[in-house]
C-alpha cells in the first residue's frame, strides 16, 4: 500500500529492477522530480509514465500519465491519465504498466 512519496517511489524502483532481470528487459529509468512526482521512462522507445501520489477527501490515490512521444521525440500531452487508489498500486500494478504499455508496440494495448 503506498502511504507516502517513499512507498511509491520504493515500488517503483523494485518493479523496475525485477522486470530488469526478465528475458528480452529493455533498459529503463526512474527519475524523482523536484515538484515530488517521479518518471519511469522506457529508453529504447521515448514512452514514459509520469506518478504521484495525492489525498483526495479521505482516500489516497496514485495518479499516472502516460507519455508517447512523436515522430519528432516531443510527448507535450499525455495520451492517458488514470487514477488509482493507494491499496491497489503494487509491484504487480506496475509490472503490468510496463509490459502492457511502456513496452508494447503501437496503442492498441492501452485499454483506455
């Protein structure tokens, strides 16, 4: 359950190392930002989730923007952004952000 900046960040970072040790793991890179959010970016395709966390009422949610860059490089807007409560983000969640969406080709895996 993540219940601070350092709970998302620690399950990012373990997710990111244990999708590296699969078969075939691209190379991929964690980022804390100034203003608190983090980026987990693909650098063999440019794709890149930008995370952070936030109260909303009572509730904490993860918040997460999906970034697909152009033929140019430049991903000024998101293509999806999506919300999900504290309890839900886990390892497993990101793992399946990375293979369903950082790593797939094309958009038809992104079930938004």
């Amino acid at each position: 359950m993540i219940e601070s900046y350092n709970d998302l960040y620690t399950t990012i970072e373990t997710s990111i190392e244990q999708y590296s040790k699969t078969d075939g793991a691209v190379e991929l890179t964690f980022t804390k930002n100034d203003n608190g959010t983090c980026t987990m970016m693909n650098m063999e395709n440019r794709k890149k989730f930008v995370f952070m966390f936030a109260k909303f009422g009572d509730e904490y949610k993860v918040g997460f923007a999906l970034y697909i860059p152009d033929q140019y490089g430049a991903a000024p807007n998101p293509e999806w952004i999506e919300d999900i409560f504290n309890n839900d983000f886990d390892n497993r969640f990101v793992q399946t952000l990375i293979t369903e969406h950082l790593i797939a080709d094309g958009q038809e895996n992104n079930g938004w």
